[in-house]
C-alpha cells in the first residue's frame, strides 16, 4: 500500500505563486524593510490563502531562538492552583503564539542547572510561592534568560515581579467581619515556607490586633497546606477546643470547603453556628453552601500583565535597567456571601 503524500506549502511554493524570489519572501514574512510594502502584503496574503505555517525550527536556527518559553511553578504536583495554571498557559499562547511551551514544577527539579538541561528558553515566567525559589529565579536571569516572577514578591534586582495584594486583602476582610461584631478569631494556615501564607496570616493579625476588643484564640490557629484535607482536619482540632471562635479565617477557599465538611460532621451550621473566610474566590466558591464569602484574587490580570512584560523583555533582545523593572501590586477585592453571620 503506498504511503499518502501529503504536500506541504513552502516559501519557494509562495514564491513561486508570487513571482519573486523565495529571499524576498522570507524577508516579507518577517516584516522586513527590505520589502515593499504593497509588495508584502501581496505575500502576506498569498501565505494566508495558501495555509503557510512557518517552520519554527528554521525559523530558530536564522533568529538563534529556540521559540520555548518556560512557566515554572514553586509545586507543580502540590500547591499549585489549576486556575493559575491554566490561566498561565491561555495568556501565553494568547501573547506568544509561535512558541513551545515547557511545563515543570522547581520542587522536581535536582538543582538550578536542570533548568537548562534541555536548553535555553526564550523566556521564563515564574508562578512563585517560596522564597526557595529565588536561587533558582536568579539562575534563569544570570543565564540572560528574560525573566518575569508573578504571585509573590521577590527582591531579586532586575527581575520583573507582579503580585496581589494579600496583605490588604485579608486586613480589609477581617475588618468587616469586626464591623458585623465578630470578636473572637482562629485561623487555619497555608502552606509553610509560602508567601502568601506569611502575608495572609499577617493581615488577619494586624486587622485584629487595631481593634482592643478583638482577640485571636491562639488555640484555633492551626497549620494547614491549602488542601481540602488539610482545611477539614484543622478545623476538627478547632472543633474540639475548650473556647471556639466566632470566625475562622481560612488561608484559601480550598482550606475553607475543607473546614465546611467539619462543620457538617460536628453537627453545626455556617454561619449560624461559626462563619467562615476564604481566599483566592475560586470558581466553586459562589457554589458552596453556603455561598463562600472570601477575597478575588485576580489571576487573570496578575498572569495578563506577567505575560505581557515577558513578550516585551524577549522582543527587546537586552536586559531592561535596573531603575526601568516593572514592580507591580494588583489590587485584591473582598467578595461577600453568606458565610459570615452578621452579629449585631
């Protein structure tokens, strides 16, 4: 049986259906002043109509690109939100369509060298939680890789950073649940060594701690790892203490469906009985019952402005100056439902 030939449209193809040389239309497909501009749209269209795709490998041995741009993350099997994934990879095949993408999670990786195992990227973006990770981000842009670190704030000079606000987030949201008198706190936290969990925690404290008749019951404070799991057993050990608080802050809204189920078991309802706060407003989270009251956490727009900082610095082809890096803090917004008795 004779194997099904397939033709494939080609520079020369174009060229040839063009009436110019294939040199003039690799400079036309590359927008190349070179080229007339009615001159290049004939080609342009041409390629369109005749369903060109260009070939990325040669095109990366004439630019010396390898078109890969790397999205690392603090855990990729853990602690890793899918909507952040997610939304990372739709911004960046939104932005850099042309490019490869290289997926991995720096808690598998052996050390900072398996970064470039396979070669250098493009360009790297990094959904970081950990300050472990700044050997590894450091790495990347001592390497000349242009690099962009979203969701937590790093001090690496030179590197670009886009994070939410987490502190204010929390403080803002505490303050609330004071305003509905809620006077007694616990809290269940994220994971060790996150980030975010330091901030979240901090602001939960620092609203409490501005109002003399409020109080953290620091018998209900207890860790957690932003799971589900984690959220439902602390909050059984909540449950059991000898003095239980009006409200429980939960470092995220996966802690919180978690803290929900052990509520369930022990019989009480929320917010009747006890409230709850989440973080994140996850999609599930208006679902809930109840409905989760907790703080967006704009991923969409954190990941949108990575992205686009990222195409910039790879366009750029240098290293942007120090006193030019973008440090941004994207605002952070309290979502109320009917998790949160109001006590007055």
């Amino acid at each position: 049986m004779e194997k099904e030939s397939f033709n494939r449209t080609t520079i020369k193809t174009i060229a040839k259906a063009a009436g110019v040389s294939h040199t003039t239309v690799s400079r036309a497909l590359n927008d190349s002043s070179l080229v007339k501009p009615q001159t290049k749209l004939k080609i342009k269209r041409l390629a369109d109509e005749m369903g060109y795709i260009p070939d990325i490998n040669a095109k990366g041995l004439v630019s010396n690109k390898a078109y890969v741009v790397g999205i690392y993350f603090s855990r990729l099997q853990s602690g890793t939100s899918s909507n952040f994934l997610a939304e990372s990879i739709r911004q960046v095949k939104k932005s850099l369509a042309d490019y490869t993408l290289a997926i991995n999670g720096i808690d598998l990786m052996h050390g900072e060298s398996d970064m470039l195992r396979n070669g250098k990227p493009d360009g790297a973006l990094f959904i970081s939680q950990s300050q472990d990770d700044d050997s590894y981000i450091q790495y990347m842009h001592d390497n000349g890789v242009p690099v962009v670190v979203i969701n937590r704030k790093t001090e690496i000079t030179g590197v670009t950073n886009v994070v939410p606000d987490e502190y204010h987030g929390v403080f803002q949201a505490i303050e609330y649940a004071i305003r509905l008198g809620h006077k007694k706190f616990g809290l269940i936290k994220g994971t060790p060594r996150f980030t975010s969990t330091y901030y979240r925690e901090k602001g939960f404290r620092d609203a409490i701690a501005k109002h003399s008749d409020a109080v953290v019951i620091e018998k209900a404070v207890v860790d957690g790892n932003y799971s589900r799991e984690s959220g439902f057993h602390a909050m059984n050990k909540i449950l059991m203490s000898d003095e239980l608080p009006s409200l429980v802050f939960c470092s995220n809204d996966e802690t919180a469906a978690g803290a929900i189920k052990s509520c369930q078991k022990f019989g009480l309802r929320v917010p009747d009985d006890i409230s709850l706060m989440g973080f994140d407003n996850a999609d599930y989270a208006r679902f809930m019952v109840p409905g989760l009251t907790t703080i967006y956490k704009p991923v969409e727009e954190i990941t949108r402005i990575g992205v686009e900082q990222l195409k910039s610095l790879m366009e750029s082809g240098s290293k942007v100056k120090v006193e030019q890096t973008l440090k941004e803090i994207v605002t952070t917004e309290l979502i109320i439902r009917d998790s949160v008795a109001d006590l007055r």
